[in-house]
C-alpha cells in the first residue's frame, strides 16, 4: 500500500522532514532583499548622480514582477501541499509539490536577481520537494497518460542547476535516477524469470522466498507497478541530464550524456507503451 512505499522510501534515505516553514522564510528572505534593494537605490542616488560611471560599482537588479509573483506563488503551493500532506491526502498533495517546484524555478530565472546564500536555502528546500513528490508519485497507481514532464518542470530543473550550489547538482540526481530505474528494470526482470522457475525443488527454501519472489512476478499489478516507478524515475532522469546538458557550459554534451539521454527517452518510451496496455 501507498504507507508501507513511503515506510520504505524513508528507509532508503529520504526521511528529511519536507516542511513548508523553509520556502516561506526564504522567499520572505528573497523579497525583503529586492525591497532593500529599491530602499537603498533611493537612498544613494543623490550621491550616484555625482560619481563617474567608472567609479559605479555593480548593483544586483531589482527583482521583476513576474519573479515575485512565481515566488510567492511557490510558497502558496507548497503550503498546500505540505498541508495535504500531513493529513496523508497524497493524491492531493502531489499536483502541489510539483507546482511548488515549477513556480520557485521561474523565481529562479535570472540568477543576478538574488544572493546566492539565500538561493541556495530556495534550492534546497526545492530538492526535498522533488524528493516528496517522486515518493508520491512512485507509490501511486500507474498512469503515464497523465504523468508528463512539462516544460516548465525541466525549466525549474535548469534554473536549479544553474546556480551552482552544493546542495544539487543536475548530473548526479540525474544518474541516481537513471541507477534506480535499471535496478527497478533488473528486479522486474528477475521476479519475471522466477515465475517461470518449477515449484518443486530439491532444496527447501526455509524462508519461502522463492515462493514469494514468484508469486509477486505473477501478479500483472506488481508487474505494472515496477514498470510505473522505473517510469517516473527515467522521466526525471532525462530531465536532469537535459539541465545538465545545458548548464555545463560545453558547446556540446559530452557524448556519453548524449548517448545516456537517447537510451533513457527510448526505455521511457517502452514503459509508457507497456504501462497503456495494462
């Protein structure tokens, strides 16, 4: 069930409390500074008017309209979704998560806007979303029909990357992605080979897990559900190389990304057309 996934998400490591406290506190952060930067404008400009042009130093830009409108409109989703989900209404908390992520990324779009301590804060609570909403979404029954990467998702995923920080880096998520989907590929394969292994054997299996590997890979649903997560996992998978490929600042991908993204597009491909004929 959807519980015991997410019991089983947080033993592999995504236990980090996801709270919508710290995209608050640091969208307040981003906003307050662009208004210090409009005081402060101001406040100089007499004394700026006097100075050479060679004697001006840099000036971060005062934010845009529209960078504050996806910030703030960020903040409002992830409030939702963190309120959804602490009453365990996952179905409505995912759209949520996912919209938190689209919107903070289009608050990120231009990096000389922001400081980079406060954008890294933003980043980080981003990566704990992306973290939730792939729990979720894995644990939630198959539909690739509905499940697209948007644009605006993989833009988020560019402007995250973008900025550099330690707390997330487009190629490494993208190849712990890229792991996990061929390790959920490999394990549909070997439950697969055990439903076709004879019941009877020589050597009893005191823990009778032949008999369950075998009786899960006959269940078309388990079957189905495997496919599902490795799915959403190439899905986000090419996103990040494709962000990557972008922010590398090489004219050209290196070839093995290249040959990585074209493998991973045709494997979500086979997925999605397995998973609608279910």
């Amino acid at each position: 069930d959807i519980d015991g996934i997410l019991a089983m998400g947080k033993a592999m490591g995504g236990d980090e409390e996801v709270s919508d406290a710290e995209a608050m506190a640091v969208v307040n952060d981003l906003l307050k500074e662009d208004a210090g930067k409009d005081a402060a404008a101001e406040e100089d400009k007499a004394a700026r008017r006097g100075r050479a042009a060679s004697e001006d130093e840099p000036r971060r830009p005062a934010m845009d309209a529209e960078a504050r409108s996806a910030l703030e409109r960020g903040a409002h989703e992830a409030k939702l979704a963190v309120a959804h989900d602490a009453r365990k209404e996952y179905q409505a908390a995912l759209p949520h998560y996912d919209a938190a992520v689209d919107h903070f990324g289009a608050g990120l779009a231009d990096p000389t806007q922001h400081q980079p301590a406060v954008t890294e804060r933003l980043v980080q609570t981003m990566v704990s979303y992306l973290d939730r909403a792939s729990q979720l979404r894995q644990a939630m029954a198959p539909d690739a029909e509905r499940f697209q990467s948007s644009a605006m998702r993989t833009q988020a995923i560019e402007n995250m990357a973008r900025y550099k920080h330690k707390s997330f880096s487009a190629l490494s998520r993208g190849v712990a992605c890229r792991k996990a989907a061929i390790a959920m590929e490999q394990s549909l394969a070997s439950t697969a080979a055990a439903a076709t292994e004879p019941e009877e054997s020589a050597v009893p299996d005191l823990f009778g897990t032949s008999a369950a590997a075998a009786a899960e890979a006959r269940s078309p649903d388990a079957a189905q559900k495997r496919r599902w997560q490795a799915f959403v996992l190439y899905s986000e998978a090419i996103d990040c190389f494709m962000a990557y490929a972008k922010t590398s600042g090489e004219a050209d991908p290196p070839p093995m990304v290249s040959k990585a993204l074209v493998e991973m597009m045709d494997k979500a491909e086979a997925l999605k057309a397995r998973l609608a004929v279910s």
